[in-house]
C-alpha cells in the first residue's frame, strides 16, 4: 500500500465534493472516465470510509476543510478548526507531506483578519507534517498581492467563479473549471492541476492500486480537456 505523498500528476484532472458514502463502484466508474483522483472533505461526517475505496479503485486522493462561517469569528477557532480536521485526516491514514486545503470563502471580515486566521490554521496543518493550501471562493477580502505575500502557506486552489482573485507571482497549482456536473450519477465539481509559475505543484495520495489500461486512455484524453478549459476559465477571469 502507497502511503507516502507525492506530487500529483501533471494536467490531472479531479473531482471535489463534499459528501460521503458513495459506493465502491462510482469511484470505479470516475476512473474509468478519465478522472485522477478526488479531493474530498475532512469536516463530512463518514468521509474516513471514503478514503480506502478512492485508492483501491487507483484514485489519487486530496484533502480539503470544507468552511463553516461561524469559524470565521474569531482567529483562534483556526487553531481548533485545523486540528478538527488534522484528526480526521490521521485517522484515515492520509500521508505527511501531503497538501490539506482550507476552503476559505464567504469571509465577510477584514484582509489582516483574514491572513491571521488563515496563517493560524497553516501554523497547526504544518506542525502536524502537512503542506497547508488554500481554495480561494468568493467572497473573500485578499487581495491577489496579499494572498501571496502575506500568508505563509505555499499552495493555491482557484475556484470556478470569474470573480476569484489571481495570486500574485506564484498563480495557482490547482483549477477548478467546472461546477456541479453529474458523473455516474453524483454531482461533483471538477478540477485540474498543473504547476505554478514557481514551479510548485499539489502533493497528494497516490493509489494503492494502478488503473486499467482503459482508465489510464480516457484519463489522459481527459486531462488534455480539463486544460484546455481550465486555461480557458483563467483567461475569462
């Protein structure tokens, strides 16, 4: 069994959900449709059995913290919130080294608020062996210059909306381009990775089984598509 990050393939394509108990087949039917992995939600009740089935299916897997508006108020609910989701992502035997994402939108308060809660929550993700990120939704208060120089986490993840900010010198490692589309049944958003202008790329959880042959095909035609219109979506924002 694969237990070690690496850093994800290069035009990989995704899909982001927060749900849970979605069955053994439809992560087989993903990967068969040309997805490489998921990127799923450490606050979802039941998410920890989600987890084995992405990788033996040979799905890469990613993590993020979905928001919750309340911990918003106050930066020393990042502290809390981090762990909150640090303990789930131990439990589900999630590697040091990978990236654990933040969702950070519908932040109604201040640019200095947001960089301190969001510099807290990298703190803890970072001690814990992790590499923090960040998923940039709307609304937000930072500014492009400020998402890269103030905040001490080196990963970006841009949302779909043609309102997200650009991140100043580095750009994002991650793209989400397409929302609430239906695969085999179940809605997910999809998203592709490539490095950023630095360089710097998204580490995840590799598999613990390889795809087919017919998955591994329809994967690769995929990915050519998820950056064609992921550059499209940059080019609109």
């Amino acid at each position: 069994m694969a237990s070690v990050a690496q850093p994800v393939p290069d035009g990989s394509r995704w899909a982001d959900f927060s749900a849970s108990g979605r069955p053994a087949g439809w992560y087989t039917a993903l990967a068969e449709a040309g997805y490489t992995g998921v990127i799923l939600d450490l606050a979802t009740p039941g998410i920890a059995a989600d987890f084995p089935l992405a990788r033996a299916a040979g799905l890469w897997v990613q993590a993020f913290q979905g928001y919750w508006t309340p911990a918003w108020a106050s930066s020393a609910d990042a502290t809390t919130r981090a762990q909150e989701a640090l303990d789930v992502a131990q439990h589900c035997g999630y590697p040091p080294g990978a990236v654990v994402w933040c969702d950070f939108e519908a932040f109604a308060g201040s640019a200095s608020a947001a960089i301190e809660w969001l510099n807290r929550w990298s703190v803890a993700v970072m001690q814990a062996g992790y590499r923090p990120g960040v998923y940039l939704g709307v609304p937000q208060p930072l500014s492009s210059e400020q998402a890269y120089a103030d905040l001490i986490l080196r990963h970006y993840w841009r949302a779909s909306s043609a309102s997200a900010i650009a991140v100043a010198v580095r750009g994002y490692q991650q793209l989400q381009f397409e929302a609430n589309v239906a695969v085999a049944g179940y809605v997910v958003d999809g998203d592709v990775a490539m490095p950023d202008h630095l360089g710097g790329r998204v580490w995840g959880w590799p598999p613990d089984a390889g795809t087919s042959l017919a998955a591994e095909v329809a994967a690769v035609a995929q990915r050519v598509q998820a950056i064609q219109a992921a550059l499209r979506q940059a080019g609109s924002a």
